[in-house]
C-alpha cells in the first residue's frame, strides 16, 4: 500500500517563519522602547536647552539673551554673557557687567602676548543649573542646615558676616562657610558661600535657590569671600533683570 510522506519541508519552512516573526517582533519592541527612552530623555534635555523646533519668545537680539531653564524661557541683559554658553557675570569690585565696552572694569587685565588675563580673580560668575544636578546635596549650601551640633568653629568677621566651620562626614569642612546674617535670599535664608581658604584652585561658590526647578551657582575667587554680603546684593541685582517670558 502506497503511504503519502509528510511534508516535513513545509514544515521546517513555517517553523523558522515563526520563530523570524517573534524575532522581528522582539527587535521591534526593542526598538520601540530604545525610541520612546531616547525620546524621553531629549524631551528632558530639551528642559535646559534650546532646541531644534522651539518658538522663541519676543525679545530685543541686540540688547537681550534668552535662554531656557526647567521648561520656561528667560531673558536676560546681553551685556552679562550668555547662559547658553557659559555664564552672567560681572567685576568685581567695580561692578561691571562682563560685556561693557563702553565702560570696561577697572581691575581686568586683558590677556596679551606675555601676559594671561586675570579674569578669574576679578569675575563673579551666575550659571544657571537644573535642581536634579544637585538631588541630595543642598543641605551643603543652605544656611538652614547649620546647627550648634555640627558647628566645630565659627567667628565674627565684621557686622552682617560670620564665617564658620563644621562637621561634614565626622571630619571638619575644608569650606570656611560665610553667613550674611543681616541678608535673606530667595530661599528667605541668609545666604552662604563655601569658601576654600587654603586652595585657591577651588576658590569660592555657592548654590541659590532661584526658581522652581533652577538653581544658581555662584563662582568666584576666594579673594572675596570677606565682600560676600555686598556681592550677594550685586548678584540678587543681576538676577531681578533676568525675565521669565
């Protein structure tokens, strides 16, 4: 009796199918997700960023930056820089914003043939950083977080400035930390800069609480650090001209 073979090939050719359907599907989904957390994270970076498709607010080119931070545009003076490429800033002690031609500061000294600029002694930087950079640590840069139980050293400078030093992980803080007690910052605490005394590669900088979302970090010389309480004032001046738009 004649018996018909199974059709084994056809078999063999409808199993590998499947098995390349599931793999195409996987690689799709894969795929998907790949996208979506790209997505996700350019719509995160697109926070702090300008972007590619953004709609600009009204402002004046000649006279005015925009910038965006934590979702929301500002505007600032052109005559301080540009936050999107580096900073606000302005001199100290005179005062003057980083990009006055008409009236240059004083105590810079451009940089020439055989001489580096001083820049770095004499400028009082504003970054604006998103808050998330900083998730954890903003009990090192309130005034708020100080206690008599962390505090290992403190003294008088002069009225309205105290400068102390504390406990930080069992061991004493390499920052002086100095006070403008007389001041209230945006956070309504007395604002505090982290001053390195005895390395003046790290200089002196301190963290605002500005906006939702912002945080301003101020860099400078530690050189000032004793002109602290006169140049929070400055840098509270420089930041009431910044607009949301």
């Amino acid at each position: 009796m004649f018996t018909r073979p199974k059709n084994t090939h056809i078999k063999t050719v409808d199993y590998f199918l499947r098995c390349g359907l599931a793999i195409f599907a996987a690689c799709m989904l894969t795929a998907c997700d790949a996208r979506h957390e790209e997505r996700e994270g350019m719509e995160a970076r697109c926070r702090y960023k300008i972007c590619e498709g953004d709609v600009f607010p009204a402002y004046d080119h000649n006279r005015e930056v925009v910038f965006k931070r934590n979702g929301d545009w500002f505007v600032a003076p052109r005559v301080y820089g540009d936050p999107n490429f580096g900073a606000l800033a302005f001199y100290w002690p005179s005062k003057r914003p980083l990009r006055d031609w008409k009236e240059p500061a004083p105590e810079l000294r451009p940089s020439s043939a055989n001489t580096l600029s001083n820049y770095p002694d004499v400028a009082i930087e504003l970054i604006f950083h998103p808050e998330h950079m900083f998730k954890g640590q903003e009990a090192s840069w309130t005034s708020g977080s100080l206690d008599k139980e962390t505090v290992v050293e403190g003294r008088h400078i002069r009225q309205g400035l105290e400068a102390v030093r504390i406990l930080e992980e069992g061991r004493t803080s390499r920052a002086t930390k100095y006070i403008a007690t007389d001041l209230r910052g945006f956070d309504d605490l007395p604002p505090m800069l982290n001053c390195y005394l005895e390395d003046s590669r790290n200089g002196a900088s301190a963290l605002l609480r500005w906006r939702d979302g912002v945080r301003v970090g101020i860099r400078m010389a530690n050189r000032h650090c004793g002109d602290w309480p006169e140049i929070y004032k400055e840098v509270a001046n420089v930041l009431n001209k910044v607009e949301r738009r």
